[in-house]
C-alpha cells in the first residue's frame, strides 16, 4: 500500500523543490514487543524527528507529532544510525526519551 501513496505524490515533492514535505517512518522493535521509535524527515530542510512510542497507534503517533522537536539529518541515514545504537531486536520498553 505505501508504494501506491508514493506513485501518488506531486513531482515537486520528488524533485525536493519545496521545504514542508515530511516522510514518516517506524524503528520497530522485536517482535513481541510494542515499543517503537517514529521518525519524520523534512525532504529539503533535512530536518529529523524521532519520538519514542509506547505503542504504534495512531493516536500515539497524533500526540508525538503535535509536540514536535527539529533535529537535523535524513530519514535513512538516521535510521541507519539509530541502528548502530539500537540493534534490530533492541527493546525499547526501558529506553527514555531524553
């Protein structure tokens, strides 16, 4: 399904032309485990988001972006290192978010 919201998206989106468009993404945890960390990257502005979510629900993640902190980087290349910190299978139920 996401591969159709991308087919959707408007060509400046693509061409990265102008700032305001975020992509959203999951870090999620082992499964078994409901702890995830949600990331937004800013497409031409390279600005990054993470939040810590208790559970992956929309109402977590309504609530993490109606408090949102800039940090700077690409969504990938956070991922990638947020990885080297928290390797796939890391919980994430103890990890605080400060």
């Amino acid at each position: 399904m996401a591969g159709k919201f991308l087919e959707l998206r408007p060509e400046e989106v693509n061409q990265r032309i102008e700032p305001g468009h975020w992509k959203m993404d999951c870090v999620v945890g082992p499964l078994g485990t409901k702890e995830s960390l949600l990331t937004l990257s800013e497409r031409v502005l390279r600005y990054e988001l993470i939040f810590k979510l208790e559970t992956k629900t929309l109402e977590n993640v309504a609530n993490k972006i109606d408090n949102l902190e800039i940090k700077l980087g690409t969504n990938e290349n956070l991922n990638r290192e947020i990885r080297r910190y928290f390797p796939k299978g890391t919980k994430f139920k103890n990890i605080s978010e400060t």
